[in-house]
C-alpha cells in the first residue's frame, strides 16, 4: 500500500494498493531453486568450480580440496586462469578478449 498526501487546499490523501503476491511467490520460488541448485553443487562428488564473466571465481565446492589440494576459499576471488596450465590459460584469456588477470598470489 501506498499513502501519499494530496498537495491541495482541500488536503485529504492518496491511497493506492498494488497486489504484490506473485511477485512474492516467484520471488520464494527463486531462493528455494537457487538452494537446491546451490546444495546440489556443494554436495557433487566432482569438483565444481564457476566464474563470473570477468574470470573470477564465484563458487567452488568441497571436492576441489582433496583433488586439488587447496579449500574452497583459497580459490574464491581468484581469477580462474591462476589455477589453470600458463599456456592453456594463455589461449583461453586471448579467445575471450579478457586481459590483464591478476592471480593475486595463488595459483600457477
């Protein structure tokens, strides 16, 4: 509900009512996806591990430690290449236009 005062002599006020419930209900439909999708990924026995569009690790689950030898917070924040082969990281920056990723310590 919206309440706005009328800006006239008379006074008196403005009342409007917009129904928001399926912008609710799609908006609880979403986080309950977006959990169980998230749970799915952090519970695979496979390591998973997504970046966003500039390269930068975003999500890593729990398997990438004992495969890789690092926790997930070592990779989160981290551009993808920097746990990549240089040369296959190399090619994959190039085809991709991205430049100057920074590997900030980790990684190869």
């Amino acid at each position: 509900m919206n309440v706005s005062p009328l800006k006239s002599a008379e006074g008196g006020a403005v009342i409007t009512h917009s129904n928001i419930t399926d912008r609710k209900l799609a908006e609880i439909a979403l986080r309950t996806s977006e959990f169980t999708v998230r749970s799915l990924l952090a519970s695979a026995p496979q390591s998973v591990i997504a970046a966003d569009s500039d390269g930068k690790i975003v999500f890593v689950n729990g398997s990438v430690d004992p495969m890789f030898g690092y926790s997930p917070a070592n990779w989160r924040g981290s551009a993808w290449h920097c746990w990549c082969q240089k040369s296959f990281a190399r090619g994959m920056w190039r085809s991709t236009a991205v430049t100057s990723p920074t590997c900030h310590g980790h990684g190869t």
